[in-house]
C-alpha cells in the first residue's frame, strides 16, 4: 500500500479534541504520599499545561498555547502528548521542520502512541511524504490495544488519493469499513471512487449506506445527483438538486448546479 484531514487538517482537528479529552481525564487523580509522588507531580502539572495548551488551540490564541505546551515539556521532556500538541501547533504556524521534530520526539517517549502516530501521519502527507504518511498510520493499526483502527485506515486511504493512487486508497478504506461499517467518511469516498470507475450501481449502495450514519452535506448531495444521473434516474437526481439549492444555498455545490456542472 502506499499514500492524505478532512484536513488531514479535517480530521486533524477531531483528534485534537480526543487529545484534550484525555487530558482532561489524566489529570484527575493524585497520590502525594507514594515513593515517586515527585515524578507522578511532575507529569500532571505536565499533563495540565497540555491539556490548556489544547484548549488555547481550539481558541485559537496560539500564543498562549505555545507558552503552555514549553511549560509542559520543561516539566517532564518525556511526556509525548506535550510533544504531540506541539506538533500540531508547530505545522498550524508552518513551522514544518519543527513540527517534524515535535512529532517525532513523541514517538521517541511513547512509540506505539496511535494519536501520535495518527498526527504525525496526516502531517507527513500534508508534506507530501506519502509513503512515510501511510507508514505512521498501518503503524497504528498494528497497535492491539488501538480502539478505532478504522480511523487510521480512512486517514491512509485520504492519503492515498492526496498521492492520485486510487487503487491503494480503495484498499485502506475497505479495510477501514470491514473494522467497522458503519463509519461515514470512507462510505462517501468509495461512492465517489466508484462513480469515477463508472461502478454506478455500486456508487449508488454507497451513497445509500453513507445516507443510514451520516447526515446530507453539499459533498454527498452532488454526488448523489451525478450518480442518478448517469443511471437516468431523472427524479431522483432533482429530488437531490432541491435538498442542495434548499439546504446549502450558498455551497460551492450549488454554484456547480446552477451553472449545469454536476454531470
């Protein structure tokens, strides 16, 4: 296999308010009085300025966010989800080598860490590194105890037709939908690689299994009329057109129909 959101930045986001999430649990117990109550202190003032540091980012104030994450690693160099977020904040500021560094000095403290292995992933393929990208992510899916191999799988497949290889992007998403099938993202891409192969009626039961867990988005209603088209049929396809011009009057979608684009 070989090749990525949403973003890489699309999915880039949701996983760093899964990393403030687990931060926010991790630093809810204490014990003081054990014999490393030093090293344990440590990682949760380290596990604390993270987790703000995530939230400043979210915020989008990313000075403070920076300050916090250099908090956290002067305070425990070893923690990897400090090195992570600054990983995310160092490619949001286009420092690209530096977030390269961040990313992998992650992996250093923590090598099987899937958010870890994720990020790093979806920056490696922003970068255009494909290979190294989808690498990151089958490095994940080998980890046991990762609880949504899925989500690594739809990030390789994106990446794999960021790279235009097609073929392997369909590989990663079908894996993706055997871990779980009910995840939406790689239904709508194999819906629209389907239809760009001319497996209409395949494009078709994608779409409609894509419709059963997800909600109609600009994306998917543009799509949903090319396939009724090219299958002739005619009102199923203005059945969408309305839902797009009602729904997303000002989509980029919507521009295409009224200009007699989506064909």
């Amino acid at each position: 296999m070989s090749r990525v959101a949403n973003r890489p930045v699309a999915v880039a986001r949701p996983l760093l308010m899964l990393l403030g999430a687990l931060l926010l649990g991790g630093c809810q117990s204490s014990s003081p009085q054990k014999p490393n109550a030093a090293s344990e202190e440590r990682l949760k003032v380290a596990a604390l300025n993270t987790q703000l540091g995530v939230e400043y980012m979210k915020d989008g104030d990313n000075e403070l966010a920076l300050k916090k994450l250099e908090k956290a690693i002067e305070t425990d160099p070893n923690y990897a989800d400090a090195h992570n977020a600054m990983g995310l904040l160092r490619n949001r500021l286009q420092q690209f080598d530096q977030a390269d560094a961040s990313f992998r000095e992650a992996l250093r403290s923590s090598p099987d860490n899937p958010m870890a292995l994720n990020n790093y992933g979806q920056f490696l393929c922003q970068q255009e590194r494909f290979e190294e990208g989808q690498a990151k992510f089958m490095e994940a899916v080998k980890n046991p105890l990762y609880r949504t191999p899925e989500v690594a799988l739809t990030n390789a497949g994106l990446c794999a037709m960021q790279a235009k290889d097609m073929t392997t992007a369909e590989e990663y998403f079908r894996a993706a939908l055997a871990k779980n099938p009910r995840i939406g993202l790689p239904l709508l891409q194999m819906a629209q690689i389907s239809h760009e192969r001319g497996a209409l009626q395949e494009a078709q039961r994608y779409l409609t299994r894509y419709l059963e867990v997800a909600p109609q988005s600009p994306r998917s209603l543009a799509l949903g009329i090319r396939i009724e088209k090219a299958l002739g049929n005619d009102d199923k396809a203005a059945s969408y057109a309305v839902m797009l011009r009602n729904r997303f009057p000002d989509a980029r979608e919507t521009g295409q129909l009224l200009r007699g684009e989506l064909n």
